[in-house]
C-alpha cells in the first residue's frame, strides 16, 4: 500500500469551519499489510446506464458503505481499516497508422506505398491504450503486516454485502450522506444511485 501526503487543511474545532489550507511535498510511505477486495466485473460496470464518471463515483461512495460494514463485522476501530479503489487495467499498443502520400510522391529511404517501420507511426512511436477496466475495491489493515483482520472479511463477503445493500437503501437521504456511501459533494449526486445498482447486480449474478 503506497501514500502519499499532498496537502493540508486548518479547521476549526466544534464547528470544522475552514480557516486555511496549502500543498505539501512529501515522500510516498509504503506499507506491506494484507487486504480483502472485490473485483467488479468488466461486463457488469459497462452495463450501468451511466457515464464513465458516474460509474466510478458509485465505485468510490460503495466502498465507503464497505468500510463503515466492516468495521461493525470485524469490531475494530474504524481507523484499523483502510480503504483504497484501484483497477485491474490491461493495456494494448495503439494500431500502426500508415502515412498518407500524395499518388507519385516517395518517402526517404523508400517507395511511397512502403508502411512505416515496425512498431512506429507517424510521430515515430506506438502509444499505449486502455483495453478492460475493472475496478478493485480493497479494504486493507492499516498496520504493517496485517492483524488479522481481512480474512475473516473474506468469509463474510455476502454479509458484508447485503449489509451494505441495506444501509445504503434504508438511509433516508436523497444522494448521499457521512452515515452511507459519503457526502454528495464528494461523490457526485449519482454516487448513491449506482453504488446501489451495482449492489443489486452482484446479489443478482451470487450462485
């Protein structure tokens, strides 16, 4: 687990007012520790109808809901998990783009309908495109080496699940709050909505 501290932010006690912030520049810290997560499907995350942002505010706001589910299951401290989105990405270079040359004109070095050379395009270099995404929802131990606490996540994964489901649908608020997937202005105004749709889907795909 790598962080990394960037900045800062001055409130003040009782009332959080904001009074000050400011950037920092701080060598990332790595952490060795053990970790439960969920893969959500490719398939199923380009089913949801909405946008790729959308998407991945009902990803962050449902691990939110995981983390606060967690802690009750396993009884620890909310600050002895930790709680971090990442993807399994798989990437493909870019096709080569052939050069287009006036009928009768040549290129150096060779004749006009000659592609380019192997693994180069126009500029001289191949990029590298996303082919999948799939999210990873990991809710790891925030101590080196672990203490014990993501195994017993992974016996209770449908629990955990169905316990998320039922607090995100039972809370009263319209799209989003502290008390289930964070507030609004941190995870979009439909963060509630597909975090609860993606929910929905994964019970529906369980054997």
């Amino acid at each position: 687990m790598n962080t990394q501290v960037v900045g800062f932010k001055k409130v003040k006690f009782h009332t959080m007012e904001n009074v000050g912030s400011g950037e920092l520049s701080l060598p990332e810290q790595e952490m060795h520790t053990t970790a439960f997560w969920l893969t959500l499907p490719r398939d199923m995350m380009e089913s949801l109808p909405f946008n790729s942002t959308d998407r991945l505010d009902g990803v962050n706001g449902l691990a939110k809901a995981l983390e606060a589910i967690a802690t009750l299951l396993v009884m620890c401290d909310p600050r002895d998990l930790g709680t971090s989105v990442g993807e399994n990405a798989e990437l493909e270079l870019a096709p080569v783009p052939r050069l287009a040359v006036p009928a009768g004109a040549a290129l150096q070095g060779g004749a006009a309908n000659d592609p380019p050379e192997a693994g180069k395009g126009s500029s001289g270099k191949r990029t590298l495109v996303r082919k999948i995404f799939e999210p990873n929802i990991y809710l790891y131990d925030s101590y080196p080496g672990g203490v014990g606490l993501s195994e017993p996540l992974f016996r209770m994964c449908n629990s955990l699940l169905e316990k998320a489901r039922k607090l995100i649908t039972e809370c009263p608020c319209p799209s989003g709050c502290p008390s289930c997937v964070g507030p609004a202005g941190e995870i979009g105004e439909k963060g509630k909505e597909v975090a609860l749709e993606i929910l929905r889907r994964m019970k529906r795909d369980q054997p």
